[in-house]
C-alpha cells in the first residue's frame, strides 16, 4: 500500500460539548467535553486510519496540550513525527445548542513558528525513511508562516516524485499553485476568490479549475460543493458527484475526510470516478456525527455503494 505522510502545520486538540440552550450572559451548564485531535492533516490521518491505510502525521507540537495532542493520537493508533516546539499547541472550542442543533464554533489563531522551528518543519520530511508517495498538506498557517515555506515544502516533494495533495486557502493554496501540486482541493468560494468573482456556478466551476489543470499548476481539482457534492476536474474532463441527502449534524471534519477519501482510493489505484465518489461519500457522512467525531466506516461504505450505483459519471469536455 502506498505510503501516505500528512503535514499539519497549525494541529490542535478540539474540545466540544453541548448545553441545552446558548443566551448570552448567563452562566451555561454544558456536557462533559470530548477532547479529539484536530487540523487538517492529522484529521486526513485519523480518517485514513478509519479507511484502513496507514499514515504518518508531521506536526509541530508544544506545551500540556500539545503532550494530550500526542496521547489522543496515540489513542487512535497513528504513527507520528512530532516536532518539539516552544510554544503551546491551540485548542479550538465547538459547542452545540441542544435546542437548536446549531453549532459554535471557536478557532483560536495557534501560537507563532519561530524560523528554526519551521527549519526543524523541513528537515523532519527530508529525514523521513524513504519519500512517501503521497504528502497531504493540509490546514491553516499558524502566525509567523509565510506561504512560501510551503511552497518550498512542495517544490522539494516534486523533485523526489511525491504527490503533494493540497487542502488550504487563501495565500498558502495559492503558493501551493504556483509551486504545482498533484492534487487541489478547493471549495468553491476559494476557487471564486481565484477567478477574481463573487460567485461561481456548477458550470463555471468546471471551467475555473480546468483554467488550473491547463496552467500546469495541478493534475487533479476537486472542488467540493457543499450539499452540491463536488466537481472533480483532471486532464480527462470534468465529473460532478452530488452529495447524498443525510440528516446532518456537523460540517467539522467534512473537507477533510473527503480529502483521505480521496487520497485513500488514489493509494489504492482505483478509477477518478471512484475515487471521487468515495471523497463525497467520506465527506458526507462526516456530517453525520455530532461534533469532531469524523465519519463511521459504515456509512462511507453505504453512502459509496449508492452513488456508485445511482450517479454514472457525467463528463464534460
């Protein structure tokens, strides 16, 4: 099985619970927290754990939380590079409204790299055992991160043929572009920012990223769509996937799980069509779990089945 390495730059420990109703100024009486690892690689590594390929998690790791970081990770069974910081690794904070079933969601910033610490970054991929064939680069910068490390991180992956699979936003994907990846998973507001335009519609969704396949800076586009599904664009044409109707009870963790969909049926040489519609299947049924719980094997399973069976692709030239 392919060897699959994630980088999280900004990890955290992602602490939810749910109180029966949120009214501002008054002391809440909230559940018991559940404490789960979190940013967007090691998200990619817990569900591609739960698909049944193994990773290896690079990230920078620093104070108390960043020790609970490693020991939920352990809790999980996934290999780890952790890399010694000074600074504490962030906890997010995600609270339910039992009455309502919304969802608050509280990201904090991270605590700054230091240029040795993200010198440290770089030389714990160049001492990995052998390049993998996969690096997922995924998740938000922490302050005091240019996106030109990344793009540095992508260029040297390039040269030793790895497949670098990107899944940020803003400045950092756009380096990531520049540098050229294999695969890029924007949503389509990011891709809208890209174009310069307020709003895309399914078809000029297609034509932005097929802009991206001919410009050399990636083999591969998912754009995810939200409820949409996702429009997967590659050299062969375009393929929209809609996403199953589910009772959904969370977004956390959605994009992520559909990127080790992803990179989970590339490992194992299945088809683009495949690939994608187990992408949309994973990330679907992340949704349908409370808080940062990921998807259930199970339903990834189901939800695959059925949109290999009911939706054929649909190519576009």
């Amino acid at each position: 099985m392919a060897r699959i390495v994630t980088l999280t730059l900004n990890p955290t420990v992602d602490k939810s619970t749910t109180a029966d109703h949120i009214i501002p100024d008054q002391k809440l009486r909230c559940e018991a927290p559940r404490f789960e690892p979190g940013g967007g690689g090691i998200n990619v590594s817990r569900a591609l754990r739960r698909l049944g390929s193994n990773s290896v998690a690079v990230f920078p790791v620093g104070g108390p939380s960043g020790q609970l970081l490693r020991q939920l990770l352990s809790d999980e069974h996934i290999e780890q590079h952790p890399i010694e910081v000074e600074g504490w690794t962030r906890e997010n904070f995600i609270v339910v409204d039992a009455s309502t079933s919304q969802q608050y969601r509280f990201g904090m910033p991270g605590t700054p790299l230091r240029p040795e610490e993200q010198q440290q970054v770089l030389q714990a991929l160049q001492e990995l055992p052998e390049p993998p064939e996969f690096l997922v680069i995924s998740g938000s910068l922490p302050p005091g991160v240019e996106p030109e490390l990344l793009a540095r991180i992508a260029r040297a992956a390039r040269e030793l043929g790895v497949k670098v699979v990107a899944d940020t936003s803003g400045p950092a994907l756009a380096a990531l572009l520049d540098a050229g990846v294999y695969l890029a998973k924007p949503n389509v507001g990011e891709l809208s920012k890209m174009q310069g335009v307020e709003e895309l519609d399914s078809q000029a969704v297609a034509g932005a990223a097929r802009q991206l396949v001919q410009a050399g800076k990636c083999e591969i586009v998912v754009v995810s769509m939200g409820p949409q599904g996702a429009c997967v664009v590659s050299a062969e044409g375009a393929d929209y996937v809609p996403a199953p109707s589910v009772k959904k009870r969370s977004t956390v963790g959605a994009g992520d799980s559909m990127v080790a969909g992803l990179v989970h049926g590339l490992s194992e040489g299945r088809s683009l069509r495949e690939t994608a519609r187990l992408g949309v299947a994973c990330g679907t049924a992340a949704t349908m779990n409370p808080g940062t719980e990921l998807f259930r094997k199970a339903d990834v399973d189901r939800l695959y089945q059925w949109l290999l069976q009911t939706m054929p692709a649909a190519v576009g030239a």
